[in-house]
C-alpha cells in the first residue's frame, strides 16, 4: 500500500512537472522571431518586488540634465510595472524553484537574440552624440556603449553620456556603477532599457544594484526588472537620465575590470618618453574615455592590449616593470583600484622611461597577496596606436593602411561622415555612380563602411591616398583612433 507521505511525494512531483511542461508549452508556442515572449515570461518571477525610492531633492542639485527643450523628461508619477500573471503565482514555493529553472531557456534566446547596430556619432569639441534609427521591434545592442534597447516599433532614439552629480547620489548614499546616459526618443518606441554592468556573478554583486532615473524636478531609484550577467534591465515610459547605480555600502566584491595604457613617445631630441596605466570598471565606454582623454591632456597614444581583468574595489595594487632598472620609474608605488570612476579617467600609474624601448612587460600585483592579477607584454612603437606590435604605419602603402585599420574603420565610423566621404569620393571620381549606388543599398553603417573601405583599397594607392585624406578632414578624432594622423 501507499503511504501518505509517498502520495504527497507523488501530488507534489505532478505538480512540479506541470509547471515545467506549461513552461515548455509556452515556449514552443511562440515563434522564434517574436521578442516580447522571453519578456512576458519574466514578469511573474521579478514582479515579486518593484519598489521605487522616489526623492525629490533640490533641483538645483542637479547637473546632468540637458537643457536642449527637445529632450524629454519623464513623468515622476508613472513608474515602470511589470505585468503580473495570476495563474502562475498560485505555485508553491517548491514549484517556484522550478519553474525558475525552466527559464533558462527563454533567457538564453534573450541573450542571443540582440541585434546589434552601430550608432551615429555627432562630436564636438565638448560633447558627444549617438543616434539610432530603428526601423522595428526588437533588441538592439549599440556597439559602442554595450546599451541594448528593447523596441516596441520603429524610432529615433539619440543618446549621450554625461557627467554623474555624485553629491545628489552621496545624499541617498549611492555611489555609480555605470556611465549616465540622457536619453531621448520622440516616438517613446522604448519600452526596457539594458544598462550594462561590471559585476562578476558569483560573487552576489549585482544584488546591490538598482538604476538611478535623474529628472529635471529630481532622483527616483527603481528596482531591476531583471538583472543578467551583463546587464540591469528596466522598464521605462518616458526617458532622461538613467545609469547603474549601487549601495555605498556594498560589500567590495571584485569585479571585471580594465587596464588601458596610453604612451606619450619621445620628442626629439628627448628620448624620455611617459605611459599612463588606468584602471577602470570594464562597462565604460571605451570611446568616450578617448575623447575625455584627449580633452585632459591633448596628443597621446592608445596601446590596445588585452585589458581585461578582475580587481576588488578599494584594495591597493602595484604595479611593476620588465626590464626594471634605474631608467624607469614606476609612480606611485601603490594605487587603489577606484571602481565608480566613470567622468574624469586619470592614471592610477605613471611608468617615465629615460632610454627608448621598443618593448616592456607589465606586471599589475595585489599589494595584500603580490598575485600577478594582469600582466602583458606591450609594444611602445609611437606608431602602435591600434596595433600592439607590426610595421610602422607610415611605411606601408594607402592601400595596406586602410586594409590595416579597416575593422577599426568599420567599427568606428558614424554615418554622417561615410556619408560626406561617399560624397566626395564620387566628387573625385574615385567611386562610380553604380558602386555608391551600391554603397547606399547596404542596410546599414557597418556595411556600407565595408563595401566602400574594400572598394577604394582595391583601386590602389591613389584612391585609397585619397580617401585617407578625406577622412583626415571629416573626422580628425577618428582619423587619430585609428593612427592615420
């Protein structure tokens, strides 16, 4: 005979599989191509809990709006909900564990369903634009800042980062975790917004996080709808300022982290030449700490090396050299890793060298352990500005530069300056009429840079001499990026 025990053992088995299998269902319900479902899916597990801290300080605390009358700002009084699903919240506890699990699934078609796109950039001396011209529903992930915005329809959403007002956040004790971004989208085609972080996830960081909504009339906090290994998501309905944001308090669990070099090479006939090392949480944007950089301290070249690493926030690091002799000096001995430094981007090391080098390895170490935590070997070539090591730049012909920084090209470039580049090609009959007609059926930037960098190169050195020039005078900053000045 069967025990009661084995027949609550029984019920409670059933039940469990009827979950998974309604799970499994509404799944397989729904076709690939429909992006909300992954969404709908989530609600009954986060819609636990979606507080808001809505404080509205005095507004003129605050330094990050924009004062362009075309940019939006949200009503305070409509927060962000998520949609609730009765019929699943009726599950026991046990039941609950799960169906958490059978998520996995929709999560991961979340994940690989981004499409990603790479914005417009409108630059001036002081401030810095993206634009993307969504023609649909859907994920969209821009290139350059790690942003995903979920879509409802076609829109216009431009966005810019600007600076964090840190006595505002200091005043709710908050302190950032992510760049600030003003947004904007006259269609209000957005409706979730994907903030990238730099928490690792098994250390339990991203549980502190929350997002910072900054308004004209103040600051509210809202809750994650969601938060993934790589991004805090929220829903919105209106659109400002928003950025991570995390307890002063947090535990100072490591988390992904970067080391960016940057050299200033020799002057004739001075052969001292300086590497400024920074540390810095891995969600900045990397483009943006260029043109800050750039702003603070004028000509300089960025080393690309693998940066990627883990610190902890608040432990001190050292930083030491090979070969290490009485021509380089390391300053200071000890830096602490600041990991909210998302405005100003200074060096935590300065390495001078007295004699030139071709080449140094650097060894960054945890001062409380000496565990090498990143070390690299790097190349000092003036001319490496994307490169890590190879020939110089100015040896190489027009047409091998442009096939030497053409990923970068296509990466970098904004399509209002292929545009005018297009043009002026034409002009100078470097590009026949079919192949710009050719250039302008691509669907999108990345594309149409492709075809046009392959086209003009292929035409050899004088076309693609030409080219560079062109590009020279429509985007210095790119041109210098990318070592072509």
């Amino acid at each position: 005979m069967i025990s009661r025990r084995q027949k609550i053992i029984k019920t409670e088995r059933s039940r469990t599989q009827d979950a998974c299998q309604l799970s499994s269902v509404q799944s397989d319900s729904e076709p690939i191509g429909d992006r909300d479902a992954p969404m709908e899916m989530e609600a009954p597990v986060t819609a636990v809990n979606c507080s808001v801290t809505n404080t509205l300080p005095d507004p003129s605390l605050l330094q990050t709006s924009s004062s362009d009358p075309g940019w939006s700002r949200r009503d305070s009084s409509r927060l962000p909900r998520s949609a609730s699903m009765p019929s699943l919240s009726q599950i026991t506890s046990e039941e609950t564990k799960t169906f958490t699990r059978a998520e996995s699934v929709p999560d991961l078609l979340l994940k690989t369903s981004f499409e990603e796109f790479t914005p417009d950039i409108t630059a001036d001396e002081t401030d810095e634009s993206y634009r993307f011209q969504c023609s649909g529903p859907g994920l969209y992930q821009c290139s350059v800042t790690g942003l995903v915005f979920h879509m409802e329809g076609e829109g216009d959403v431009v966005y810019r980062i600007v600076p964090w007002n840190r006595r505002l956040l200091a005043q709710h004790h908050k302190k950032p975790a992510g760049p600030l971004f003003d947004i904007k989208c006259l269609q209000q085609s957005v409706c979730q917004l994907h903030l990238p972080h730099c928490e690792i996830p098994s250390t339990g960081g991203r549980d502190f996080l929350s997002v910072a909504h900054v308004m004209d009339e103040g600051v509210e906090f809202l809750s994650p709808h969601r938060t993934t290994d790589t991004h805090v998501i929220i829903n919105i309905t209106g659109f400002s300022g928003f950025g991570n944001v995390k307890d002063e308090d947090s535990p100072p669990d490591p988390v992904r982290a970067l080391v960016l070099l940057f050299y200033r090479p020799p002057a004739d006939p001075d052969p001292e030449s300086l590497l400024n090392v920074l540390l810095l949480p891995r969600n900045v944007v990397l483009r943006d700490v260029l043109r800050i950089r750039k702003k603070l301290v004028g000509d300089e070249i960025y080393i690309e090396t693998s940066p990627h690493c883990k610190l902890h926030p608040q432990r001190e690091y050292t930083l030491s050299t090979r070969p290490e002799d009485d021509s380089v000096l390391v300053q200071p001995t000890e830096a602490e890793f600041d990991s909210d430094n998302y405005d100003n981007f200074f060096p935590s090391f300065q390495v001078s060298l007295e004699t030139i080098m071709k080449h140094m390895k650097l060894f960054l170490r945890d001062s409380s352990s000496s565990l090498s935590v990143w070390e690299r070997r790097v190349c000092l070539s003036s001319s490496g500005v994307r490169r890590s090591c190879g020939p110089s730049a100015g040896s190489l012909r027009p047409d091998d530069r442009l096939l030497d920084i053409r990923s970068s090209f296509i990466d970098g470039i904004s399509g209002p300056v292929l545009k005018s580049l297009l043009d002026q090609l034409l002009e100078k009959k470097m590009l026949a009429d079919s192949e710009r007609e050719a250039a302008d059926s691509e669907k999108n930037t990345r594309d149409k840079a492709r075809f046009v960098v392959d086209t003009v190169r292929k035409k050899g050195e004088a076309a693609s001499s030409e080219m560079i020039e062109f590009l020279r005078e429509a985007d210095p900053f790119l041109c210098e990026h990318l070592g072509l000045i």
